[in-house]
C-alpha cells in the first residue's frame, strides 16, 4: 500500500540550497519512498531560536510511500544525522537540516514520541505557504480544513514574513 505523506524541511546553518539537494536525494533513493512534489524554498526568520540564528530556508516535500509511518521517521532521522544534524540536538538551536513529518495519509497519531499531523503546523506560515504550492486542496485531519484555507486563516503580518526566494529544484 503507497500513501502521500509530505515532510517540512528547515535549515539554517550551511549551504541550505545544497542541505535541501541532499535531503531529496538521499529520500529519492530510499527503498519505499519516491519524492512526488517540492516546493519552492522560502526564507524566514528563526522563531524559537535561542542562539540569535541566521534566517531559515524552509520547503514541503510530498512522498509517495509504502514504509510504516515508525519506518519513514527512522529514514527522517537517518538523513538528518547524515547531513549533519546531532542527534542530541536541541529544538531552540539552529540547525543544518530539520526534517518533520507533517502529515502522513490522513492518519491521526498521538503517542508521547510523536503526533500527526505536525501539532503546530496549522498556526506556522513558514510550514503552509510552502506545503499550499505542493498540496492546497489536502485536508488537515484533524481540523477537516485545506492546507489553502488555514493559510486564509493566518495572521497577514506573519504570511508576509514568509519569502519565496527559490523556486524548486
């Protein structure tokens, strides 16, 4: 069985065009995964960073997939550790890659390690303007809204934070 389930990437640290290259490379070439659809990159300002970062590339990429959601995550992690990311690593610190599931099908999960869709996905204009180029018309699950209407949703200030400044590879 093969299902969509799209991933947020964000990188501030390093070459982020090329830590972006890398990440849907090495997704591409995993057994039970095929990239489907990128967005463009967006840059944003850090929110949450305690380390007084540089600004963020942020993008949305949408898998096909026939892996376990556990499966897909392990691959997550496995490409964040190889391009550089510690596994220690702090979620307030600025990062050379950031990989995160948002939604995986239209499955709801919610364990103490992991809940789908992403929690705060809903309230991030860095996560919905890239996700609404590759997947407008996806329902979020749990709010039974489009990825194009939460964007209408957000506050404008916060939507023209958000830069498209590359557009997809």
């Amino acid at each position: 069985m093969t299902l969509r389930a799209y991933i947020g990437f964000g990188a501030n640290l390093g070459d982020r065009t090329k830590t972006f290259q890398s990440v849907l490379e090495e997704l591409d070439s995993s057994r039970g995964v095929e990239v489907k659809a990128v967005s463009p990159l967006y840059e944003t300002e850090p929110q949450g960073i305690s380390d007084g970062g540089s600004s963020f590339l942020n993008a949305a990429i949408g898998l096909d997939t026939s892996l376990s959601i556990q499966d897909l995550i392990d691959r997550l992690r496995a490409v964040e550790l190889l391009l550089g990311k510690a596994p220690d690593h702090n979620s307030d610190m600025s990062r050379r890659v950031d990989l995160d599931m948002l939604l995986y099908g239209d499955a709801i999960i919610e364990t103490p390690s992991l809940k789908v869709p992403h929690p705060r996905m809903h309230k991030r204009a860095f996560v919905l303007l890239p996700l609404m180029d590759i997947a407008p018309n996806v329902s979020h699950p749990v709010l039974g809204r489009t990825i194009e209407e939460l964007v209408r949703e957000l506050p404008p200030d916060q939507v023209d934070s958000v830069i498209r400044c590359i557009e997809a590879p």
